[in-house]
C-alpha cells in the first residue's frame, strides 16, 4: 500500500468506525450491549506502528483493535479509551473513548501540535475479570519526516558466514581509509543471520546521509570479512536500500609451522655413494670374496712387518702374490684329500667360504640383504623441524626459514612388529643423535590463491598455491648412511655395533663358542679362529704364517675393509660449498582447513639437487607436509577461550598423536554419547561412541567421569588406531 493510500485509510478509518459501533452485530450475547466487562478474554492490539513520528500539525490515526483470546474472533462493541501521558504540547486525540465496530477494530485520529514534544498514548479496554488492559503508544513530533534504511549484503565467497554485524554512521566517511577496528560512532546497531538476509533501520530523519559497515563472523567464531557503503540520503516515510559488498580480510600467513619432508635419497646417492652400499653388502652378505681379498694383503703386510707406511705397493703386491700361491695350493691339496668325492670351488673365496664362513652367525643366515635394506631406509627418511614464515606481502611474496631437528627411519628388522604394518619400526632421532651439524637454511616463496575452474566442485576452505624457491641446504649424508648402519641396522640385523665388529662375526666359532667384539670371545671365533685355520692350512708349505701373525693379519683385514666403507661415508658428508652441496625447492599447496583466515597447512612435493663438484649432480624427490604449531595441553584449562584440548596427527610420524589447543568443534562435552567427530567439542568421537576430553587427572573431568589412562581408542586414520587417556565413565 503506498502512503497516499494509508492516507486515505487513516482519513476515512473514524467514520467507518462510528459507523460499525452502532451497529448490533457480532455482539457480546452474554452480557447486555455495551457493558464494560466482556463474558470470556480478550486481547488488545495496535494495528498501527508503535512508535509515531509526526510533523508540525500532522494528524495521523491510531488503529486498535480487540479480538476473543480462545479463538481470534472480533469482538465487536468494546469500549476502548485514550489518554495521553505527557506533555503533548498541544498534540490532541479526536475523541477520548469509543467502541470497536464488527471487525472489533476502532481508528482514533491523533492531531500534532506546533511545538516539539514526545509522549505517549495509552490506549485501554476492561478485560473479563474488571481489570484494564492497555497498550503504549510512542509519539515524536519534531516537525521531521522519519525514514529507514534497509541494508542487504553481496557475498560470493568460500567461507560461511554465520553472523554479520551492521553498523550505521553518521555523515559519509570515506571507506577505503575506514578502521574497522576503530570506526566513527555509532548510532544504530543491526545484526543479520548470514549473507542472505537483511538489516532495516527504522525512524533515521529525512534527508540525513549514513555510512553503513559491516562484520562478517566465519565458521571458527571470528570475524573475517568487513564491508563499507555509503547509503543515499533518507527519504521521509520510505525506505532507503543500500547493498554492501562483503570482502574476506587478508589471509595470514605468517607463522611456526611443525613440518616434515620425506626425501627419497636412495635418488640422489651418486657414485661412490652405491658402491658404498653395495661393498656394505658384498662384505656382510657375501664376505667371502671381499674377506680374500682384504686378509691376504693384510697378511703380506703383517709378513713384511706390519707396517704399510714403509712398504711400496709393489712389495705389498708381491708378497700378497706369494701367499695367496701358498694358500691356493694348500686349499687344492687339502680339498683333494679331505673332500674327495666332493664338488669344491679351488678359488681363494672357495677356501674361506668352506673353511671360515661355514658357521655364520643366524643373522646372516637369514639372507639380509643389508644393502638394499641401508636403501630402503634412507627412501622412508622423514626429515621434521620447525619451518617459520616471517613475512608475506599483498603480491604474496613470502620470506622465512626452516631448521631440520628430527630424523624418522623405517626400519622394521628386529622391532618385534609385523613389517606391512605401516607403522611398524618408526624411529625418530634428533639431529645431534644422528651426528650431524644443524642444518637450517632461509627461503622465499610465493602464495597464490587457486582459483575453482568451471565445472568443478566448488571450494570449501581457501586454498593457494605455494612455492618456496630453490634454496641452498647443509645435509651431510655420509653421517646418516653411517648413522643407520652403526646405530641401529647393524645392531639390529647383526647384534653388532660397528661394521668391524659385524664383519669379524661373520668368522664364527668353533662348537660351542659365542663371538664377543671386542673379546674376550667365549671360545674360538672370529679372527681368532680364522688364524688358526691359515696356520694349519700352510703349515705343511711355509712356517712364516703362525696363528698369531694370521689373527693379526684379519684384524688388519676387518679394519681395513670397514674403515675404507666409514671413510668413502664420512666423504659424502657434503657442506654446501660452491662445489658440493644440496639445493630444494617446493610447490604445493596452502591451506586454511579451520577458516579462521590463518593459513595452516601445508601439502606440497620437493624437488631436490645434490652436488657434487666435478662429479656432476643428481635430483631426487619427497613430499612435504606443514601444520601451523599447537599450545600443547594435558587438558582443556590449558587452552585460550574458543579452543579446547584436542588430538592433532603428529607431522612426522602420522603414527602418533599430540595433545594441542585446537579451535572448539561441536557442542557435547567429554563422555556425552556421539556419532561423529563434528558433534564433540573436541572434534573426536571415540571408538566407544563418546566425547573425547582430554585429561590428567580425575578433576579434569565433569560429573561423575574419571580420568582414565589408555582406555579408549580412536582411529587416528584408516589404517592407524590409538589408545588415548580420556574422561570416561568409571568401569
């Protein structure tokens, strides 16, 4: 209806009204017409606005109506009074009382005054028990039209928006230098349920101009979008529209993230670097042939008095020559008299494989293949540490730096678990255990919002494209390699602790002995008993070789061979020189899972060069994964308001779970009944269908609950279940 109609309305409304009240119809059959008390309730309503903004000498009509509570019926021929209360200056009703008509409605014309004034009119009937029942009226005469404003938004971003606050302000402010944090005052405030809905202002004075903002609250409970627009000027009795664009605010960036990178090196070992590994596993896996080899040279040395540094190649040679002459007859004469009959290999490697070797340790029985074992360790080496973004820019420039303090290795061999289990045999080491110096680099990147291409599904988080350029690293692999093998494959594998003392068992014992490195030996073995044999073996060719001379001359043998390994490894202990050194870059992916505008994790691939001066260089690859650093907390006390104590997957090994601060998830307490991980606070429901709420004590806990250590499992992932201390119900 537009205002020339409502006019008309309020014009004609104290006629009609008049007219219905003396007609009989629709009228109380209980009580005789007229009467003050009605026969059952009723209800008094103000069918015009409750607040009246009038103009010098405007008159206006006030609608009442009364209806039956029990079924909204009019009733007709009540009587209805007026009064006003304050000072109306002026201001004056047509008539103090009258009767409702058949609609059970009566209009009261209400005239301005010429002068300011604000007051009420109470408007009053008898309710069915005597008592008066009335309604308030507001009434403004300022000799100003009154308008409003109705504010609607524009937004067509990722985030939800569950709540927007809407202010207006006096005058036009410009809003591209406006503070939202400290804007102008306020004069009226509005809040709106989403995006879709609106905002009205009602009773602004005409001709008045305001600057609207607003504050968009996301899915983490903070505010993440704002908006400005300057509304046209109000118009008197209508409505203003004015839509305001809603724009997210700046991702941050900036941040400590816990990260971890698995960095297939098994690519990148360059030569020496696999014929390391594959001497490793020429000497443990067939001893045989490198053993030969090493103790005769050995021997000749011992023979030419044990020291190498005096002695020319050519001599060393020589003498070697001669007594691998001896040893070769004597094994032929020796194997055609004590193996007749049987199919014997006449090479040196035969005669130490027949006469040394024959009682391998059960380790190497077993077949290890430690090379290609050594290989597959270093292709699941995760590298963890702390990657800090120290500033970012509105071209999305970053800059920051990352240290590398944790080591993982798979390494499922003796760990007592079943090796296709994922997590079976994850060691993690510091880098100081590793024997490395701390490796640390700074970098620059870029982030990129990814923009949904058309067709696709629409995104749910904001999501950008991240790469961090190439950049110089210090990793020193020779001490890894050498690290995996003496700290733990080898004892592992071998119960050894050191190549030396690995390759020496493999000698064996006679019956009934046990190897010990380092000795003493509980009977005969290892070098011991491999001099014993080379004595007797040429005792019948030469006097020269003794057990005593032939045990030294494999200890000779056993240090040089696992010495010349721990040297080539402590080579490939690459500093980051001009000449030899390893660079990375990574491309992937920056995300807000939370929505709380603060990027926090990354998901990307490495790309790797190592360098090796003249050598060349190699490329290798690895994955990457970031999550922005977590208060840790035992329970929910611990953590800020919005946040509670929850369960975040560990970056380095996804095995493992941490207990951090985490925004609040769903609404149920720890140990409520629950079908999904949305509906708890903590964001995880357990495998026994309740709340998880992280604890340390039983106080921790509400109600009757108690703190129960490793009582409950969740599933961490698909394949990863974990025992977790809770508050439960007492068993």
């Amino acid at each position: 209806m537009n205002n020339w109609s409502k006019f008309l309305v309020f014009l004609f409304l104290p006629f009609f009204a008049m007219a219905c009240s003396e007609k009989e119809v629709l009228e109380d059959t209980v009580n005789a017409q007229g009467q003050d008390v009605p026969s059952e309730p009723v209800k008094l309503i103000v069918e015009t606005d409750s607040v009246l903004d009038l103009i010098f000498e405007e008159q206006s009509s006030l609608l009442i109506r009364v209806l039956y509570e029990s079924n909204n019926t009019p009733a007709a021929d009540r009587p209805v009074r007026f009064s006003l209360v304050g000072d109306s200056q002026d201001s004056s009703l047509l008539f103090p009382e009258g009767t409702t008509g058949a609609d059970g409605r009566l209009a009261n014309p209400l005239k301005a005054g010429m002068m300011r004034a604000a007051f009420k009119v109470r408007v009053e009937t008898t309710q069915n028990t005597g008592e008066p029942i009335f309604e308030l009226i507001d009434v403004v005469v300022d000799g100003v039209y009154k308008g409003d404003l109705k504010v609607s938004f524009d937004y067509d971003d990722v985030l939800a928006l569950t709540s927007i606050t809407t202010n207006i302000h006096e005058g036009s402010f410009n809003c591209d230098n406006i503070n939202f944090s400290n804007p102008p005052p306020v004069v009226q405030s509005e809040e709106a349920a989403n995006a879709a809905a609106s905002v009205l202002f009602t009773r602004l004075p005409e001709n008045e101009v305001y600057t609207v903002t607003a504050a968009a609250v996301g899915p983490a409970g903070n505010v993440v979008a704002h908006g400005c627009e300057i509304a046209d000027p109000i118009v008197g009795r209508g409505v203003v529209n004015v839509l305001v664009a809603l724009e997210l605010n700046p991702v941050e960036f900036e941040g400590v993230f816990d990260f971890s990178t698995k960095l297939h090196l098994n690519e990148a070992l360059p030569s020496p670097a696999g014929d390391i590994l594959n001497l490793v596993e020429d000497i443990l896996v067939n001893p045989e042939d490198v053993m030969a080899q090493e103790m005769m040279r050995a021997l000749a040395i011992a023979v030419l008095g044990g020291d190498a540094s005096v002695l020319t190649e050519d001599e060393i040679t020589q003498q070697q020559n001669v007594l691998t002459g001896i040893l070769t007859s004597a094994w032929a004469f020796y194997a055609s008299t004590a193996l007749a009959g049987e199919e014997v290999d006449l090479s040196l490697a035969g005669a130490f494989e027949h006469l040394i070797f024959d009682r391998l340790p059960g380790w190497a029985n077993e077949g290890l293949n430690i090379g290609g074992d050594v290989v597959g360790v270093l292709n699941h080496l995760s590298v963890g540490g702390k990657l800090e973004i120290l500033s970012s820019d509105e071209e999305g420039q970053l800059t920051g730096e990352w240290g590398w303090d944790d080591f993982m290795f798979r390494w499922a061999f003796g760990q007592g678990c079943d090796p296709s289990n994922a997590c079976c045999g994850r060691l993690v080491f510091t880098g100081a255990e590793v024997g490395l110096e701390p490796v640390a680099s700074e970098f620059s990147g870029n982030v990129v919002r990814q923009v949904v291409a058309e067709g696709e599904p629409a995104a749910t988080t904001l999501n950008f494209d991240l790469s961090i350029d190439e950049h110089r690293l210090s990793l020193q692999y020779g001490n890894i390699i050498l690290f995996v093998l003496n700290q733990f494959v080898l004892p592992a594998a071998t119960g050894q602790d050191s190549l030396a003392c690995a390759i020496e068992s493999l000698m064996g014992c006679e019956a009934g002995g046990e190897f010990v490195c380092g000795g003493p030996s509980i009977g005969v073995c290892g070098c011991e008993r491999a001099g014993v044999w080379l004595s007797d073996l040429v005792s019948d060719f030469t006097t020269i070789v003794t057990p005593q001379l032939a045990a030294a001359g494999c200890q000779m043998a056993v240090s040089a061979a696992s010495g010349a390994i721990e040297n080539q490894l402590n080579e490939l202990g690459f500093a980051g020189t001009d000449d030899g050194g390893l660079s990375m870059e990574v491309n992937g992916s920056f995300n807000d899972l939370d929505q709380d505008l603060q990027a926090d994790f990354i998901d990307a691939q490495t790309n790797g060069i190592l360098y090796l001066g003249d050598v060349g260089q190699t490329s290798f690859t690895g994955d990457m994964l970031a999550h922005i650093e977590r208060l840790a907390c035992l329970e929910n006390n611990a953590c800020a308001s919005g946040s509670t104590c929850g369960l975040a997957q560990d970056v380095l090994n996804e095995c493992t779970a941490n207990q951090v601060c985490m925004p609040t998830v769903g609404e149920r307490l720890g140990g409520v009944r629950c079908t999904s991980d949305s509906q708890c606070e903590s964001g995880v429901c357990m495998n026994n269908n309740t709340c998880f709420q992280a604890c340390a004590e039983d106080s921790d806990c509400s109600g009757d609950l108690l703190c129960r250590a490793d009582g409950f499992e969740i599933d961490l992932t698909d394949d990863v279940t974990l025992t977790v201390t809770a508050c439960g119900q007492p068993q």
